[in-house]
C-alpha cells in the first residue's frame, strides 16, 4: 500500500506541475496576441483622431493602450505567481494574479476617470470633427477585431481559470460596443453634420468606469477569500461519502492561494470501530481520488466517531436534533457522538449568519441540558462556509 501511495502522490505532483505549466503558456500567448492586436489599433485609432480632431477617437485609442498595458501586465504576473514555493512563501505566489488582476481594473477605472473629464471639457468647448470614408472603414474594422479579440481572450481565459484574462476579454467587448459608438456619431456627423462625439466621449467613460469597478470588486472578493463554488464543494462531498465506510463528509473548507490551487480540509464521520490504521489507510485514498476527480487536494481530514454499539445513542440523537432543527437559523448538526458511561454528549452546529454564534450557541445548550440533565454536553459551532 505504501508503494501505491508513493507512486499516486508522484503522479499529483507531476500533475500539478504540467497543468501550472500549460496554463502559463495559455495566458502568455494570448496576452501577446492582445498587446499586438492593441498596439495596431492604438496606431489606427490615433492617427484618425488626430487627423479628424474627433476626441472620441483618441480616447478609443487611449483604451486600446490600456489594455495593451494590461496584457504587458498579466504576463508578469503569470511570471511571478509561478515562482516555485519557498521556506518564506510555501504555498507559492499563485495569489500574485489576483494583485495582478487587481492593478488590470485600476488602469480601466483610470482610462475611464480620464476619458470623462476630457470628454465634459469637450462639452463646454467643442471643436469640429472632420471625418473621411477611409476613418469610417477602418473605425469599422476595428470594431469587428474587438469583437473577435474579446471573444478569444474571454474564452481562453475561462478555459484555464485566469482572472485577469477573463477582465481583459470582457473590457475587450465592451471597447468593441464603445468603438461602435464612435462610428455611429461620425456617421452622423458625417452625413447630417450634427457633432455627437463629446457626448459619446461620456457614454464612454461611464461604460468603462462600471468595467473597472466591477473588475476592482470582483478581484477584492478573489483577495478577501469567498464561498466556495457549490458545485465543487458537492462534488467533493459526493466522493467522500461513496466510501461505504464514511456515513457523512462535514466542514468542508477550501483554501484557495491562486488560480487552480486549491487546498482544502474535512471531517469524516465514521464508526467507532474502525482503527487508526484504516482511517490512515481510507483517508489517503480519497485524498488521491478528490484530486483526480476535481483538482483541490485534501491536505487535513479530520474525524468525527459515531455510535455502532448503543441504541439509547441513537434515540438521544434523535430527540436532539428535532429539538435544535425548529431553529431557522439552525442549518445542520453532525458529529454526534455519546458516551452513555460517561455521560457525555458531543455535536457540531452550523448556524447561519442571522444569528450570532454565541447567543445561538447558549440557546441549544439550554434546550439539550434541560432534556438531559444529567449529561455533560459539549456543542461545536461550525461556520457555514460550504454548500
């Protein structure tokens, strides 16, 4: 068994290692695509604004240079958040992409800040545009090179979970609408000879602050750590229990320290026959098997014991947890345990945040101790952090 594990914990450490490896690859290249495809526009882009007068147009390419800049910046991100862990960092610098990310929405909200006081002068003072056909086509072909630019960063993004990749592509998309904006007003003026432009300067801007709030908020959550994603925490629960020795899977916590990597601890309710030896032996299989499966290696497992030798055990849990679940605010209870000789009783409570842990938590011992006095109880508040 020993040299099974040797071996399967190799294979998660090469794992780790390859897919860390692949999905660097994945955002460097196409960061390089949207700094080269930006850098284009932005030559284009300002040229026509300049030799046009139209402020629109060069704030259209001022955006584009952000998100040149941008990209230049999610590469050295990857870069650093791969560094290998070390004694002053052992969990490695996988959390970098979220400083990264969050430095990506500070340079949008700051495009955004600046587009709109130029476009509010502009307003007070306008100046005329002069637009030709060749500015029309090539604001034209802009437009459908956003489009297609954000599609490919945003899926290459969601493909290998990188947040700023997915920023990028989405603040793409909302360019290639604003860019369309900026066609429609030299349209109009091109032909009705009605200058919209400063007015679309500010659509603009407020466009592209909301991006960049909503990027800031998003990586603030990454930052301050959020609930898990439900599908992933039930998935994992689902293979715990499959063991046929493992009646309940509790307290799931999953500790994320970057994109893809994922550390997690657990408790495992299991019978109280069972030997160290066999939990050692049942908890190192499933360690290997969640990460197969999903990804997030289980590095603690905890124990809870529950009776096999003692029906007076099971009528008292019964009783407790009808009395406990008429709570609204009382959402599960597991790891019940009672010692009759003892007399002795032990559970974990997950309350809900309506309810403050410490008045909850006096409420059911009082209702437990007045319906067994003579036992000894001792109850666990659990924090509802998991689905």
């Amino acid at each position: 068994m020993e040299k099974f594990m040797n071996k399967e914990q190799t294979e998660v450490s090469e794992n780790i290692i390859q897919e860390s490896i692949n999905r660097d690859k994945v955002i460097v290249k196409t960061s390089i695509i949207g700094i080269v495809t930006n850098i284009f526009l932005v030559i284009f882009k300002a040229t026509i604004g300049l030799l046009s007068n139209s402020i629109a147009v060069i704030l259209d390419a001022v955006n584009n240079l952000s998100d040149a800049l941008s990209s230049v910046i999610t590469i050295i991100g990857t870069k650093l958040a791969n560094k290998l862990p070390n004694k002053k960092h052992p969990l490695g610098y996988g959390r970098i992409e979220y400083m990264t990310a969050m430095l990506v929405s500070a340079i949008v909200l700051y495009a955004g800040i600046t587009s709109m006081v130029e476009s509010v002068k502009r307003i007070f003072r306008p100046e005329a545009a002069d637009y030709s056909i060749i500015s029309l086509i090539i604001i034209a072909v802009a437009v459908i090179v956003k489009i297609v630019l954000g599609k490919y960063v945003k899926s290459k993004g969601e493909k290998v979970k990188s947040g700023a990749l997915i920023a990028s592509g989405t603040d793409a998309m909302f360019d290639a609408i604003l860019s369309a904006s900026v066609l429609a007003s030299a349209i109009i003026y091109f032909t009705a000879k009605v200058s919209l432009e400063a007015y679309v300067g500010v659509i603009i801007s407020c466009v592209i602050i909301k991006a960049g709030i909503g990027m800031m908020s998003e990586t603030i959550n990454d930052i301050l750590g959020k609930r898990a994603d439900a599908e992933i925490t039930k998935k994992i629960k689902q293979l715990l229990v499959e063991e046929p020795e493992v009646r309940g899977a509790y307290d799931l916590i999953i500790h994320n320290y970057g994109p893809n990597k994922n550390l997690a601890s657990v408790h495992l309710e299991l019978p109280d026959t069972m030997t160290v030896e066999q939990v050692d032996t049942l908890t190192r299989k499933l360690q290997n098997k969640v990460y197969h499966e999903t990804g997030v290696l289980i590095a603690g497992m905890g124990v809870y014991s529950y009776n096999t030798k003692n029906d007076e055990s099971a009528k008292i849990q019964d009783t407790i947890l009808e009395t406990i679940m008429k709570h609204n605010w009382v959402l599960q209870m597991h790891g019940f345990y009672t010692d009759i000789t003892k007399k002795e009783i032990r559970f974990d409570v997950v309350m809900s945040f309506e309810i403050d842990a410490k008045k909850g938590l006096k409420i059911l011992n009082d209702e437990v101790a007045k319906l067994y006095p003579e036992y000894k109880i001792q109850i666990a508040p659990d924090v509802d952090v998991s689905d």
